[in-house]
C-alpha cells in the first residue's frame, strides 16, 4: 500500500539527512537543500526514466545537471532570482570537489526515495511541500527552538486556512512569518477548490530566515502561484522590507535582458558585492 503523501516526503528528507550527516554533519543545510530545490525543475512525463537517467550520470556531469537546472529557474523566473541566491550561490564558480561529490550524493538519495513521482507529478507537486520537513530534519532541534522555527503539518495548515476564509479573486494575501509557505499552500489548494486560480491572488510574503525564504521562492513557482508575488527577507512586522523586496525583483526582471547564460551569474556578482 503506498504512503500517504506526506509521509512520503518526510520519507525523502530523511533519506537526504541520513547521506548529509554522514558527510557534512554539522555544517550549514543550504547545500544539500540546493540539490533538493534543483531537482524540483526537472519536467517530463517520465519519473522512472528521470531517475534511471540521472542515476546513470557520473558525479561531475550530474552536478552540471544541477547547475543546469539552476540556470533555468533564473530564465524562467527572474523575479524570484534574488530570494533563491542562498541556494544558488554554489553553481558560481567551481565547487570543491568533495562538496560537489556530496551534493550529487544527497539528490541521488532523494531520487532513489522517488522523488521525481512527486515532482514531475503537476497534481502533486502543486499540492505538497518538500522543503519544510527537509529543513527540520536538516536542522537540530536546538537551533530550530532557539530560532522559533516549525513544521506546520499539512492538515493542520489546511484547518487553519480554512478558518481565515477563502481569499477572493485579487485580493491580497500577506504572510508575515511564512517560512517555506505551508500555510500559502494550504490557501492556494483552497482557492483551486473554489474553481479559481491562485495567480490571480497578490501574494506578500516574508520570513526571517534566508534558506526558508529561498525555498519559498522555488515553492511559489512549483505551486504555479504566479506573478503577483512580493518575497522579502526581514522581520515582517518590525523590518521595513518591502522597498529592499521590490528592488531585488524589479532588479532580476531587468536582469533578464542580458544573456541567458549569464543571468544567474550576474545576480550572483551583484548579490555578493552587496553582501
């Protein structure tokens, strides 16, 4: 009998925890979460044949892959580019190649586990969020607590949106602690039931922790929540965060008029010199 689709997931992130910590333990979690969110890109109606393929590569040409699949997310969404960089700033430059090894061995355990039937699934990926039990299995316990940070069960998620009331066509959706956007989810799933489409919402949504909003950044676009989005890192309540928000988006759209290949790269440069 198959699991249920959550337990699924809490099945991949396990599995992806178990290869980190035996290679990298203790170390910072954007890396293996970075080969998580790139896998998540790959399309076609063929999850065996994905996984068979990319268990065949050898380890340099299935980092490509990855990096590959980094560049396109830039291509397709320039204004997400920005709040993804925490997890894409490895594809700049050349990674060492132990770092390089242990990414490729952390998305082989996430594929072995079936990953691709959940994500190049349209109906379930647009349904389910792989990155906030990924970072609660990736992060101690500790620092979790110390930081305030949780896991919203889907259920609990879904009851909690239906007690705000279905959002109406336009209106604006705004998440103050959002992290991956469990809670978002919940509301598009609960807009789809209504017969409409969460792109026609305007979403403002922020959170305190760069890879959390980084991954919320890869979910609004397998969530298909379209462009009306604003992203912003900060303190939603005390932080003015909306103007720094607008620039980095407005600034990747516009980085979209340079060469495709160099887009990525290029919001990396200037990310890095603001840093």
């Amino acid at each position: 009998m198959p699991q249920p689709l959550e337990q699924r997931v809490h099945t991949i992130a396990q599995r992806v925890e178990d290869v980190w910590r035996s290679r990298f333990s203790g170390a910072p979690v954007d890396l293996p979460v970075s080969a998580i969110a790139a896998l998540t890109l790959v399309r076609g109606s063929d999850p065996r044949g994905a996984r068979e393929a990319f268990l065949d590569l050898p380890s340099e040409q299935a980092a490509h892959v990855l990096r590959l699949l980094w560049s396109g997310f830039g291509r397709a969404r320039p204004d997400l580019v920005y709040r993804a960089l925490p997890l894409a700033r490895w594809t700049h430059g050349t990674a060492e190649q132990e770092q390089q090894a242990t990414l490729v061995a952390v998305a082989r355990a996430a594929v072995q586990a079936g990953f691709f039937d959940l994500t190049m699934n349209a109906q379930v990926r647009t349904s389910v969020d792989v990155f906030g039990p990924l970072l609660m299995a990736l992060r101690p316990k500790a620092a979790r607590e110390r930081n305030g940070q949780f896991y919203t069960p889907a259920d609990v998620a879904e009851i909690l949106a239906r007690g705000s009331g279905t959002p109406q066509p336009g209106e604006q959706i705004f998440e103050s602690s959002v992290g991956t956007g469990g809670l978002i989810l919940a509301f598009a799933e609960q807009i789809r039931a209504h017969g409409r489409d969460p792109a026609d919402s305007h979403w403002e949504l922020v959170d305190i922790d760069p890879v959390a909003v980084a991954c919320l950044a890869v979910n609004v676009h397998l969530w298909g929540l379209g462009p009306r989005v604003l992203i912003g890192c900060g303190d939603g309540l005390a932080d003015d965060w909306r103007p720094r928000a607008l620039y980095e988006r407005d600034l990747g759209i516009r980085i979209q008029r340079s060469q495709p290949l160099y887009r990525m790269a290029t919001a990396l440069d200037r990310y890095a010199s603001a840093a």
